[in-house]
C-alpha cells in the first residue's frame, strides 16, 4: 500500500519546554511536602514530553514513528515537541545533484557509445522516500542509470538529416526525454527530477576513429548531394531566363550541352579553364 505523506502531531517546542520545567518545579516541590503520587506523575508526563522533544532544520523533515505505525512528518523548522518516545528520521529536502557513471550502450542504430548525465532532484514526499523504497539514494542512482540507458537507445547518435532527432544534435529536446522518463520511475520514492543534462557523449573507443571516417564521408555526401541540387536549380533558371527573354533559341542538343556547361562549372572543385568554341556545335 502507497503511503502518502501527512503531517505529524506537534506542539510548540518552547511552549513544551515551559510545561516541562514547571512539571519539574512541581515534582520537586510535591516531593518536598511528601505527595509522591503527584511528584511521581508529573515527573512521568515531564520524561514522556521530554522524550518527543524533536529539533528541525531548513529544508529537513522529520518521519514520526511509533510502535512501527508511520504517525506522519515534520516539515516546521525550529524546535518541536511530538509524539512522545517516537522514533524520528530526518530527510532532506534539499535540492541535490549527482553526476551518473559513464555508461556504454547501443544508440538506435547499434553503435556503441559512452553517455552520462547530471541529475538534479530533491524529495517531496518524505514519507514515500522512507516507507516505499528502501534506501531511497540508492534507488535514484540505479533509476537515472537505467533512465539515461532507456533514452540513449532511442535515438541515433548523430545523422545529418533533420528529419529525425539525435543525441548529439538534440541536448534540449533528449534532456526533457530523459527527464519524463526517470521522474515516471522515481514517483514512488518521493522524488521530483527538477533538470537533467547529459555531460558525456562521445563513440565508444574502439569504434571512435572508424565513426569519424565515417561522419567525415557522410559529410561530403551530404555537402555534395546539396551543391548537385543547387546547381541544377541555378541551371534550369540560366536556361529558361535565355529563352523566355527570347535572347536564343535553343534545341534539345544545345539545351544538354549548354547544361552540361554549366554544371561542371558550378560543381566542380577547382575554378573550371573555359573552352572557347569559334565554330559551328553541329560540324
């Protein structure tokens, strides 16, 4: 069964602190005059008071705990008396953050890779942090490994299309993926993922150098394949500008070899040497 955190019952520390010193005042005085019963009754009320008296930091909450019953928190800072001969575990509420080990996995399309990350998270149930996990610190750490393992084969790690997202090219939108992913896992510890980034991406080592190559010729490839479609579309205005301003006329094989011209110069590498023609095309 879910526990949900509740608050504890609790009475002013200073107020309690009072009230146990005038019940000691008066267990010693009844002493005095010979009223055991009354000394020893308040003396009782003043160790049972005595023993709940609880003190809480900032950004801490103290889990109540009696006869093994969850009896609820404390989140008021300042001292505090509550349920008497109770056992109290103090959580923090402070915002904490820790750097995930680097983790080797598969993206999307099986290459090994190297990835970790930087969780930032705090509790915000302290008593699902107690009761439902056990060693709730622990249990975010394995939870982040195995979100950030979950996340990385999703995706590819790099591609040179825009078409799909990517580990390399996508930090933001692969942080907010992996922090839906661990804050879905870690709801039932009580935990709330405030950030996620990833602090390691690269190739596993030995595929590294082979990966670059490959990177570096499907750099190329792609460079390539967008001057090529560039220069066509430079072409094809060259061409009908000419004939739709009437300056020639030009037949299929005129059209081709003007083309052709036209491409080599654009496409080429190097500054193309230009070919002067005095004659005829068609001798």
């Amino acid at each position: 069964m879910m526990i949900q955190e509740k608050p504890a019952w609790t009475m002013n520390g200073f107020l309690g602190i009072l009230l146990i010193a005038g019940l000691l005042v008066v267990t010693i005085l009844s002493l005095i005059q010979q009223q055991f019963i009354i000394g020893i009754t308040c003396l009782v009320v003043a160790i049972t008071l005595g023993s709940g008296i609880t003190l809480v930091q900032p950004n801490q909450s103290q889990v109540v705990i009696f006869l093994g019953k969850y009896m609820g928190s404390i989140r008021r800072e300042g001292i505090v008396v509550t349920v008497p001969f109770s056992i109290r575990k103090t959580i923090s509420l402070r915002v904490r953050n820790f750097n995930s080990n680097r983790l080797k996995v598969n993206d999307v399309n099986g290459n090994p890779i190297e990835i970790a990350a930087v969780i930032v998270f705090k509790v915000v149930d302290s008593a699902k942090a107690v009761f439902d996990v056990d060693r709730y610190e622990q249990f975010v750490e394995i939870q982040s490994e195995t979100a950030i393992r979950a996340v990385a084969t999703k995706y590819p790690y790099d591609t040179f299309s825009d078409a799909e997202l990517t580990l390399r090219g996508n930090a933001e939108e692969v942080s907010n993926e992996l922090t839906k992913e661990l804050q879905a896992r870690l709801n039932v510890a009580g935990v709330q993922v405030i950030e996620t980034r990833l602090t390691h991406l690269a190739y596993s080592t030995e595929i590294a150098q082979a990966m670059l190559q490959r990177q570096q010729a499907s750099a190329i490839i792609a460079a390539r394949k967008q001057i090529v479609e560039g220069a066509v579309g430079m072409v094809q205005d060259a061409i009908h500008q000419l004939e739709s301003n009437g300056a020639m006329e030009l037949d299929d094989e005129r059209r081709v070899a003007m083309a052709n011209n036209l491409l080599v110069s654009i496409v080429s590498d190097h500054g193309t040497t230009p070919v002067v023609n005095t004659g005829s095309l068609y001798q």
